[in-house]
C-alpha cells in the first residue's frame, strides 16, 4: 500500500512559539505549527505531521512576506540546525525574550521587569559541537556530510554550517574528502561524526559507524586530519545500528 501524501495548505500565521515554528489555524479549526515561517506572514505550507487536534509543515512559499524576514546563511539546511536565521538579529531577541515571559505567565508568575536579552552580537560561528550525519549522493555519487530534514526522514546535503566555528566545519570536509578516497566504505556503514572545538580552533572528532569490523584509519589519515582539520583527538567508534542515536557500543580506535 503506498503511503498516501500530504496535502499544500494556505494558511496566515498568527505567533511563534519556542522551538522556533510559527502557528496558523487551518480551516477546520486544528492548529498548523510551521516550520521556515514568521508572525504576520501567509504562506504556502507542505503538511508533514496530521493529528487530531494540530498538524505540522514547513513553508514551500512564502506569499505576503515579514519585514522582519531575511535570508539565512544556510538556505537549504537552517531548518535543520537553526530556524530563527529567517528573521533579523533584533527580532530574534524580542521574540526570544517574550517567549520567556510567556513561559513564567503560565506558571502564574509575573515579572516584576521586562525582561531583557544580553548577546555578544555574534550571530554565525558561535557553536563549538556540531553532529552530522552522512548521505549517499546518488546524483554525484559520492559521499556528503548531511543533516536531516526537519520533520521528515531525509536527508540534506551539506558542505557544514555557518552557526559552526569554522574549524569545525573544516574538520569535517577533512574527513568527508579522506573516506571519500575509500572504495569499501559506504554511506551505509556510518551513522555521525560529532566535532567539537575549543577557543583556539583544536578539534575533537568522533566517528560512529554501523559496522563492528570498520577499518581504522591509518597514521597517514591521522596526520591528514591534524595537519588540515586541526584535529588533535580521534576516535573510531562502533554504534549499534539498531539505535538511532549517536551511542558508544565499542571503541574501535582512539
């Protein structure tokens, strides 16, 4: 039996909650939390998620536009790591900032302040961990770092992600380009690779893989990820593939 799709709605958004989506009222009454959409906005929305009482998607088009809307860095994966980089800096923190309010309002509680929003100002290169998962690119046949698609099952190419310190990301195409040389490796026998960072750019790099016989990688991989990635620690490690998460089952190197 094939699985029947889902349908494109038109729907005008009231409010954001937050995780970052936005929500709409469909017409038979059940809220539309959106993903990719702003307060104010009418926009074109791809249903993913049908239950009794709500439903979810993201925006396909965008049709009367926010003023306060932008265009993210990462236009085909931001849903994927960061949903607020649709909107400008300043919205951000005024929409932040009342979303806590709202949260103390529903236990009761009033503030006796408006409450207010420190930042550095850095919006891009801040995150010091990123997890990617891995993708067969069939169109170029080769192996991807990916994320996956929000709400869905898919999958989305990427070369990194610009809320990442940039050591990261080089990190990580380091190694894509290293396996990428390796004919016996799929993107089936990897689940993640996990990268973490400190302040001056050193890295920390754990692979997950599906398969308990994974080869190690030799000393010239090694020296290849330090010289060019920064990566001072390595780890191989087997993950159970009957788990979705990114668990240690058995170190295979380190």
């Amino acid at each position: 039996m094939t699985k029947k799709s889902m349908p494109l709605v038109t729907v005008k958004l009231d409010k954001i909650v937050g995780g970052g989506q936005a929500i709409g009222t469909l017409p038979d009454g059940r809220k539309l939390f959106v993903w990719g959409g702003l307060p104010g906005e009418t926009v074109e929305v791809q249903i993913t998620k049908k239950k009794s009482k709500m439903a979810e998607g993201f925006v396909t088009k965008v049709i009367e536009s926010s003023d306060q809307r932008i265009e993210p860095l990462d236009a085909d994966s931001y849903l994927s790591t960061s949903p607020w980089q649709i909107m400008d800096f300043d919205s951000e923190q005024h929409y932040k900032s009342a979303l806590i309010e709202e949260a103390f309002e529903l236990h009761n509680i009033v503030l006796p302040d408006p409450i207010e929003i420190y930042s550095d100002g850095k919006q891009y290169e801040y995150r010091n961990k990123v997890e990617f998962s891995w993708y067969w690119n069939k169109e170029t046949d080769q192996l991807d770092l990916a994320f996956f698609r929000r709400g869905t099952h898919g999958k989305i190419p990427v070369s990194g992600t610009s809320l990442a310190h940039h050591s990261l990301n080089t990190a990580a195409t380091t190694l894509r380009d290293i396996l990428r040389t390796k004919p016996e490796v799929s993107g089936f026998m990897l689940k993640t690779v996990i990268v973490r960072c400190d302040q001056q750019g050193r890295v920390a790099m754990q692979l997950y893989v599906k398969e308990p016989n994974f080869g190690q990688l030799p000393d010239s991989d090694l020296k290849q990820l330090k010289d060019q990635g920064s990566v001072m620690g390595f780890e191989l490690i087997y993950s159970n593939p009957q788990s979705p998460a990114s668990i240690t089952t058995d170190r295979l190197q380190s």
